[in-house]
C-alpha cells in the first residue's frame, strides 16, 4: 500500500481539490490511502476560535463563522448540486464545535485546543471524500482518531504503537482507496489529541509503519526538498537523494519539508519517502531512503525564527555542571521549551529555545530565583549543515551574532532578528 499526504496548500481551495484528483488520475489510486491536513490555513483560523473561547467570547461567533464561511464557499464550488448530502454533513461537523464550546467545562487550554482545532481536518477530508466519489473515484472515509491511539498530553500526543498497530492491522483494507486525516488520534478516554503542529506528515509515517506500505509520498507546493527555504534564502537548489540519517538531521534543526518525527517510524522499516510536487506529480521530487547519501553534495540552510536565547549563570560564580544543568533541563521540560542549542563553559550556560507554548515569562521567574539570566527574545537560529567558508559568510552578512557553534559538518548561528 502507498501512503500520499496531501497538504493544506494542496487543498487550500475548489481548484487544488480538483487538483489532487488530477493527481491521483495521473499517478494512480490503487492500494492507496490518502492522509490529508485542514484546507489551507484552516488550522490559523481554528486556532483563533480556541483563543476567543477563553479571552474574548463576543468574538467567538464571529471567528467561527469565518471558518464556516470558507469550507461553504469551498463546497460550493464543488458540488453543484444543493442537496448533496455533503453539506448537511459539513454542516453537523461544525455542530459539534458549537456543541463542544457550549457544554465544554474544562479550563485546560490544550484539551479544549485539541477537541476544536481538530475539525479543520474532520471537515477537509470530508469534502474531499465526497468529491472523489463524485468523480468517480471510489474512496472510504475514515476517522484515523479511531486508528491512531495515544496518550493525554494533548498538542503534543505520544503514540501507543502497540494499540495502533493493533487497530490499523485490523480495520485497513490494503486493497482500497481511503482518506483519513493528518495530525489527529485519541486517547484511552476518546478524546481527541493532536500530535503537534505540521502533524499531518507524522500521522503518514505512523499509518506507513503499521501497514508496512511500500513508500509514502508527501505531496508540496515546491519540487522536493531544497537546501534551503525560497522564503528566506534565494537560489535555492533541489536535493534529489537524501539519506535516512542526513534528513533526520535536517529536520532536527528545522528544515520546514519534513516534519522532525515523520522520518523514524520510516527508517526502522526502511520505507521510502518521497517529497512531490502536486503542480508537477510525474517529476522525481526528492527521494529520502537507505544509503543515498546527499545529492548533490552542497551546504543546506535552515532557518528558526521568533527564537529565545538565554544566559545562564552562577549568583555565586560556582561552576554550573551537572545538578545544574539538570535543574535547568528539568524546567525545560516542566514548561514545554524545546531546545535547539546548548553551549555551556564553567560559569555559564548558554541556550536557544522555542518558546512555542508561551510559557516564558514563567520560566524565566523559575530560573532567576537560582541564576543570573540574560535573555534576548526574537532571535534567529541558523544552521548550516556541510558549511564551508562561503555559506557561513552569507550568513554572517551585516548581521549580530550573539553566538556561535561549530562542529564537523554543522554550524550554527544566533542573530539578532
């Protein structure tokens, strides 16, 4: 069975469904199933109906009748005939969001987050299953909450693998075409539980393993994986071929193509994965697999922004070492920071973070009980992986750098933004 992900820039409008069809037309849907992310920026959108539930109910209506509007105008399109029942079942879909914030009790934020924002995916592949079979391709929708099994740490779930594979051994049909839904699973109480931002290409790597599929195919608005984002790095270059370990690396420090979880279910099981162009389906794209190596051999760049860096130091100039840097990982993990660089001397430890659940200013009232703290919000993390003398000035072009760390074969840069 081939997995093929589909993206919100896949779907963002009546013309990409009717795109992603011309692909499946061209390239074939025998033995597939399709994993597909909430239409366009969906997620955004969600997110801020979450934000007015709990800061600013007067415009919670609002923002979900925003939502509304653009999965009807969607539709529309699509469908014309009025009556077709794929609009009493979008319609219920956005029901039980309004019946979820009605009744909802719990101040949890990420719960709540995971019950709502998950519907741009419900909704997505909803419209897109009736619009496949309305072309005439026979296609079964599946909810993969009832696949995908995890735990309660909700937007950011971890996988009962056991239980999953379980699940989806028993209830995927190898022989048929299914749709099912990117980023979401449930946990034991059926809830439902999100798997983290960008989840849809993990939730393809989870159903690839469980099914032993043949590769998995993640479908983009560019032709492969580059060696750098075209957003911030001009001239940048396709990769054709690219080792399990290499791309591991890559999306370690964040390179924005591959989700950092997507590449280890795959390489346990030496499953391919290949990253398309859904503009230009029949192009060779980027192929991820054993042994490949990097094609071509050139320095790829990778780019954080919205970073913070933190100083840490002694009140009493004794060494920091390992009860402390212990105490200082503890709160890392304590308040949901995710470190992307560490660099430590005998007095002071040094360290760029993702403040992605905005819990700093509680972080930083932790620390400075104990250290001295200097912190620089906004930063830029820049890595460059096989650098030489000519990538690394680029970088440094005019800008601060408030730190660097070099190794073998990466470098890595904080700047002032």
């Amino acid at each position: 069975m081939r997995i093929f992900k589909f993206g919100g820039a896949s779907v963002k409008d009546a013309e990409g469904v009717r795109n992603l069809v011309a692909v499946l037309e061209e390239v074939g849907h025998e033995h597939t199933l399709l994993v597909v992310s909430a239409m366009g920026k969906t997620t955004n959108a969600m997110e801020k109906v979450v934000d007015s539930y709990f800061t600013d109910k007067a415009s919670l209506a609002l923002a979900l009748h925003e939502v509304v509007s653009f999965h009807k105008e969607i539709t529309g399109a699509l469908f014309t005939n009025p009556k077709h029942p794929v609009f009493d079942q979008v319609k219920l879909l956005f029901e039980e969001v309004q019946g979820f914030l009605a009744w909802n009790k719990s101040p949890n934020y990420s719960f709540v987050y995971d019950q709502v924002v998950g519907y741009g995916e419900l909704v997505s592949t909803t419209i897109l299953n009736a619009y496949l079979n309305e072309a005439g391709i026979k296609s079964t929708w599946l909810d993969v909450r009832s696949l995908i099994k995890t735990d309660n740490s909700y937007r950011d779930a971890r996988v009962n693998w056991e239980k999953t594979q379980q699940i989806v051994s028993r209830d995927v049909d190898k022989d048929n075409l299914y749709i099912t839904q990117g980023f979401l699973g449930s946990d034991d109480n059926n809830f439902t539980t999100t798997l983290g931002r960008e989840g849809s290409d993990y939730t393809a790597a989870i159903l690839a393993y469980c099914l032993n599929a043949r590769s998995v195919t993640i479908w983009k608005d560019v032709p492969g994986v580059l060696n750098a984002d075209p957003r911030y790095f001009k001239e940048a270059t396709l990769l054709h071929k690219i080792s399990y370990r290499e791309a591991i690396e890559l999306a370690f420090y964040g390179a924005s193509v591959i989700h950092p979880k997507t590449l280890q279910p795959l390489q346990r099981k030496e499953i391919p994965l290949h990253v398309k162009s859904f503009v230009r389906p029949k192009d060779a794209g980027t192929t991820v697999g054993k042994g490949i190596g990097l094609e071509p051999e050139i320095p790829c760049f990778i780019v954080k922004k919205n970073q913070v860096l933190m100083k840490l130091s002694s009140l009493d100039f004794s060494f920091i070492v390992e009860h402390s840097i212990s105490e200082i990982f503890k709160l890392f993990h304590d308040y949901r920071m995710k470190v992307d660089l560490i660099q430590n001397s005998a007095i002071s430890f040094s360290v760029c973070v993702d403040n992605r659940f905005g819990k700093l200013p509680e972080l930083l009232n932790e620390l400075q009980r104990k250290f001295k703290v200097v912190h620089h919000d906004n930063v830029s993390l820049y890595t460059i992986r096989h650098f030489n003398a000519e990538a690394i000035a680029s970088l440094q072009n005019g800008r601060e750098v408030l730190l660097e760390q070099r190794g073998k074969e990466t470098v890595q840069l904080v700047v002032k933004t």
